[in-house]
C-alpha cells in the first residue's frame, strides 16, 4: 500500500461526518422558515384587508338603502319622479370614498289591502324604469301588513369583486360578492304616496 492513499473505510466515514455536518448545521434555518412563512401571511393579511374594505362597503350599502327609503318617505303625494331619479346621485355620495361596481338602487311603493296582502303600487329604478309590475306581491314582514299601510321599499345592491392570488382558483361566478340591502319605511305624512310616470 502506498504511503498517503486513503483507506475505503476512512473514506466513507468522511463522507458520513460531512453529511452529519450538514444536516445539524443550523445556519440559515431562520431564513428558510421566513421564506416559508411570508407567503402565507401576506394572503392573511390581503385576506383581512379585503374584509375590512368589504364590510364598510356593506355597512354604506345598508345606510344607502335606509337613507333613501327615509327621504322618499318623507316626500309629499304624489311623489316627482326627478326627486325619484336624484337618489342615485345620493347614493353615489353616500358610498364615497367607495365606487359602487354594477350598483342598483330600486325604490317601490308598497301598499296593503284589507286582507293585509302587500302589493306594488309603482316602482323606479336607478335609470329611471319600472323593475316590477304593478300589483304584483312583495315579501313584507307579517308585522307590517296593517291593512291600509303604506310603505317605501328601497333596495341597494353593488359587486365586490374577491381578491383570487391563481389563475382559475376560483369559479368566474364565485370571483364576485354581490352586497345587497333593503329596508321598508312607513310613510312620515298621509296614507299613501303615488307616483305619476312610475
């Protein structure tokens, strides 16, 4: 044997020790789990900011919906058609800083017959057309059907688009919230509010 030729035994052993060596080095474990981890507290963090910016969107879109039932409730019979058409400059500004994605805005005029049965009596959208028919039945709380009431129906609905981080990770009609609210209002003054041109 040559003097200064390694032995196969020594050899693999030194091979051993270098794989022990690297496997317990611990430099650069912290980097490793902060590159694991930062990707998914960045979608957290997208996650609740989404949320957040989506619950104030909901949160206009119901005082929308209560504003202009309230207003239009106040008007004096009948009702103008240009003040029906200026409530969605109003709630235009109401979602400020926010712009309303596919907003409606619809406002109806509820009437109750002696059977307590609440129909539409007239309707007006936000571009000025008749989204229901006249007489047709509206869901009202049983606790509101007094024979004889008239109530303002005004609804609110607008598109939050979800944040998707992959293509196609979610369905194009899952990709989209749709926020609506509705409130009913009784009539502030007389007995029913009709609206020419409705």
């Amino acid at each position: 044997m040559t003097a200064g030729t390694p032995i196969k035994g020594d050899a693999a052993t030194g091979v051993m020790r270098k794989l022990h060596a690297f496997i317990s080095d611990r430099q650069g474990a912290g980097a490793i789990e902060f590159a694991l981890i930062v990707p998914l507290l960045l979608c957290l963090y997208l996650m609740a900011f989404q949320l957040t910016i989506g619950l104030s969107v909901a949160k206009r879109a119901s005082r929308t919906a209560a504003a202009v039932a309230d207003l239009v409730a106040q008007q004096s019979n009948p009702v103008k058609t240009t003040t029906l058409d200026d409530m969605p400059y109003l709630a235009q500004a109401m979602f400020a800083p926010y712009t309303p994605s596919n907003g409606k805005l619809k406002i109806t005029g509820v009437t109750v017959d002696s059977n307590g049965n609440p129909t539409v009596a007239w309707s007006r959208d936000q571009s000025g057309g008749k989204p229901y028919t006249v007489g047709a039945s509206v869901n009202l709380p049983s606790g509101m059907r007094t024979p004889g009431a008239f109530f303002i129906h005004a609804e609110v609905s607008t598109d939050f688009p979800l944040f998707v981080f992959t293509t196609n990770a979610l369905p194009s009609s899952t990709q989209t919230l749709t926020i609506y609210r509705h409130y009913f209002y009784a009539l502030r003054t007389g007995t029913s509010l009709s609206c020419s041109g409705c």
